[in-house]
C-alpha cells in the first residue's frame, strides 16, 4: 500500500494595499502648516511684488483675527494678537508652501475701528487699507473675520463696497463667522443666513477654534483658492487584507 502524503496546507497571501491618498483637508492643513514669516510693511510701498496668489485676512479688532489665523495654520504665535487692539499697524505677508517653496502668500492686515486708537490713525489705516484691497495686483482672495454676536458693521459694510467691483471680477470672498461656539445652534444658523445675504455673493463660514468647527472647511476652501489649476485630493480607501 502506497502512502500519500497530504500537500502542505498553505496560508493566502494577503493582497497588497495601497496607503490612501490624504484628504483634501489633510492637503490644506498640512499647507497652511508651513506658514512663516516672509516680511512686515508700514505702508504699501515696502511691500515686496510678487507672482504668487496673495490671501488677505481683514477685520476689526477683536473679531479674532489673530486666533484664527493661529489656529488655521497650527502655529500659537504666527500671527501676534496686541494686548491693546487696533495698536497693530503693520501688514504682515506669511509665505506658504512645502519645502521651503512659495506658492501662496497670506497677508495679516492691521485690525480696525477699535475706539482706543486716535481718529488720524484710523482714517491713515482705512485709506492705506483700502489701496492695498484696490491695486494689489496679486489678490486673489479676501478673509473678512466678524463676530456674530455684533454682526456686519458699519466698517464691515464699507470694506464690501470697496472690494465690490473686484469681486465682480473674480476675486474670492470669505466671511469667518469667529466665536461661533459663543451661539446656539439657532442663533449660528441665523446669523449664518443674514449674513449671506449681506456678502453679496461671498462665502461664510461659522469657526471657532474652541470646538474646532469650520476649521477643515476653510482650509480646503482656501488651498483651493490658492490653487485654482490643481484637482482637489480625494481619499482613497484602503481596501482590506484577503481573508486567511
């Protein structure tokens, strides 16, 4: 009698997997990541001219503009909040980009219509800002940071109707809704709808750094804005290991 043996019992070999793409928010945080410190202007005619998108952030002071800036990027001290609001009145130029390249620009434009600084200084601030948001050639993108609690201002109101005719040419506009965890979910959804209507076509966001809401959704926004050429990334899922 012949003995057969068995063939040796062998295990599958799981199928390889490919690492999933990043997200497009992943993408847009690990962007905003390499902001650091390009240069600080007094006036417009020491601002450097340059080729890559520009993104200007703008609001009264107060609204929160430092803190998410800081928190876009994920950096506590990138952007410098004054102990004495509205005494900032420098225009900072951040340069972003991934090894050491710059693609894109974000522009921290001084606070206004904080009581405390003399008229002079606010009417020098309103006109210097208002040239810069009218012939900065490289503007591609205006950030308008408002509390909700108070609501578009007068100030606010003013700043639209400058930049008005360039957004009828194409330039993007956001409203960050800051300190949205100080609302209610009504109060935030009212606030969200009134203030569309007072954009004119721009976007709004709710945001808060506390409970992180709106965080990625700004990011992407903004690296898309930036990147107008590039398709945003889409994860990929990863697909399971092959059953034993």
């Amino acid at each position: 009698m012949t003995n057969t043996q068995n063939p040796k019992a062998t295990t599958p070999t799981p199928k390889p997997t490919t690492p999933p793409e990043k997200s497009a928010a992943a993408v847009a945080l690990g962007w905003l990541h390499t902001a650091r410190f390009l240069t600080t202007a007094p006036q417009l005619h020491f601002l450097p001219e340059l080729d890559v998108p520009e993104i200007a952030f703008v609001g009264r002071s107060n609204a929160g503009k430092s803190t998410c800036i800081n928190t876009l990027t994920q950096q506590k001290q990138l952007a410098f909040a004054s102990k004495k609001p509205g005494r900032t009145q420098h225009i900072n130029l951040f340069s972003l980009g991934k090894q050491g390249v710059t693609d894109a620009v974000l522009t921290d434009l001084p606070g206004y219509g904080y009581a405390a600084v003399p008229k002079q200084d606010k009417i020098r601030w309103q006109q210097v800002m208002a040239n810069y948001l009218v012939t900065r050639k490289n503007l591609k993108a205006i950030v308008l940071m408002c509390d909700p609690r108070h609501g578009m201002t007068e100030l606010d109101e003013i700043l639209l109707d400058v930049i008005r005719p360039r957004v009828a040419e194409g330039l993007k506009f956001l409203v960050i809704l800051t300190k949205a965890d100080k609302l209610t979910r009504s109060e935030g959804a009212k606030v969200l709808s009134i203030t569309k209507l007072q954009s004119g076509g721009g976007e709004v966001r709710l945001f808060s750094a506390t409970k992180r809401t709106g965080i990625e959704d700004v990011a992407t926004l903004l690296w898309d804005w930036a990147h107008p050429d590039l398709p945003a990334p889409v994860a990929t899922p990863v697909e399971p290991p092959a059953a034993q």
